[in-house]
C-alpha cells in the first residue's frame, strides 16, 4: 500500500534526492517510490510511522505532513 506525505521547501533535483534518501533511511519503508517537485509530494511504500518520516524530511531541512 503506498501512503502519501506533502513536503514543501524542496525547489530542485538535489531537494528531491535528499528527501528520497531521508525517508528510506527510516525503519519501515520498504520503497520510496516517487518524489515529486512539481506535486509537492512523496510516495512511499511500508509501514514507518508517520511521526518518523516527517522528523526525518524535517532533518533533512525540509518541511512534511501526511497528504490527506
């Protein structure tokens, strides 16, 4: 099941790599399967809390939350 999370300050490719990387270094993503510039989004795969993924886009200095 893919799950969705809005992340916002990322304004180039470096930004989406760097989210790509933090968010499949969380314990329980099995796959990040896209993250998008222009939607604003990230699609992952897995069971990782959501409280994890977004501790762990805002470490990497951009902001998150869980797309409706």
């Amino acid at each position: 099941m893919s799950n969705k999370l809005k992340v916002t300050g990322m304004t180039c490719g470096h930004c989406t790599n760097a989210v790509q990387k933090a968010l499949a270094a969380v314990p329980g993503v099995t796959r990040v399967v896209e993250v998008s510039l222009p939607r604003g989004e990230a699609v992952y795969e897995g069971e990782a809390a959501p409280e994890a993924l977004i501790a762990a886009v805002k470490e990497a200095g951009y902001q998150a939350e869980v797309a409706e």
